[in-house]
C-alpha cells in the first residue's frame, strides 16, 4: 500500500502537468482567430470633399474633372474639356464598400462609375471594377483638393 501511493501521487502530478500544458497550447490559437482588420476606406479614410485632375481625351488635351463627394451621399461631377469652350456636369448619389467608389448617375441612361479610394486620391477603375491599363493609366487620378475649385487643364 505504501508503494501505491507515490505511484498514484506522481500520476496526479503528471496528469495535472499535462492539462495546464494544454491550456498554453490552446491560448495561442485563440489569439490567432482574433476579429479580421476592418480597416478600409468606407470606415477609416476622410474620402468626402473635393477631387480634380485632368483625364486623357482623344481630341483634347485632356478632360478637367472636379469630382465633389458631399456628406449626403451625393455627388456633383463637372467636366470640362481643355481648350474647348463647355462642360458638362453630372449629379447623383455615391456609396463606398471597402475601397471602391461606385457614382450612380441620376440620369438613368448613365452608367455608374467606380473608382479606388486611397488617401486623398481616388484612381478611376473601369466598367468591372478594375484598374485602368495602358500608357495612360498614371493619368486617372483625382487628387482631394482644399476647395470645391475647377480642375485646370495642363
């Protein structure tokens, strides 16, 4: 009987080892499950205000665009055409998912139009959603500007 109880003493103390040995084991893939960053443009970037640039034109020099997002979900785009007298302007409402940008136009015959958002800049994307290629790809940008002033053309 006297043997029998180191024995048993020694088979608590391990089994009492291995438990807390498997707490630690398991703390760390909890902390590894932790909630997902939600750090994107719709709730982390300052995305409303005023926006121009010039975009590239087949018969102009360019296109003068000020893209104004207001804190109603509405928008005004003017676009003006370099050495040409007119613009036109468009208006509508705006939602951010993530970091695109999607303006739907008030005129139904329009399409939407996307655009990434970053800090201070907005990059045009195509009808799908994806960046624009090609040699003049750096050129559709709109920079965030302090005030609501026509983009001038180059």
């Amino acid at each position: 009987m006297k043997s029998l109880i180191p024995v048993t003493a020694a088979l608590l103390l391990l089994a009492a080892c291995g438990q807390r040995n498997a707490s630690r084991q398991t703390a760390p893939a909890a902390a590894q499950t932790a909630a997902p960053d939600m750090h994107d443009a719709e709730n982390a970037l300052d995305y409303q205000g005023a926006y121009t640039g010039v975009f590239p034109a087949a018969d102009v020099p360019g296109i003068a665009v000020t893209l104004t997002l207001g804190p109603d979900g509405r928008y005004t785009e003017v676009n003006r055409y370099c050495e040409r007298p007119g613009q036109f302007t468009d208006y509508g409402c705006y939602t951010v998912r993530g970091n695109i940008l999607t303006l739907r136009p008030d005129s139904p015959k329009d399409i939407p139009a996307y655009y990434r958002v970053g800090e201070n800049r907005l990059w045009r994307l195509d009808s799908h959603q994806q960046p624009i290629t090609g040699p003049f790809a750096d050129q559709y940008i709109l920079t965030k500007s302090d005030s609501a002033t026509p983009a001038g053309c180059y």
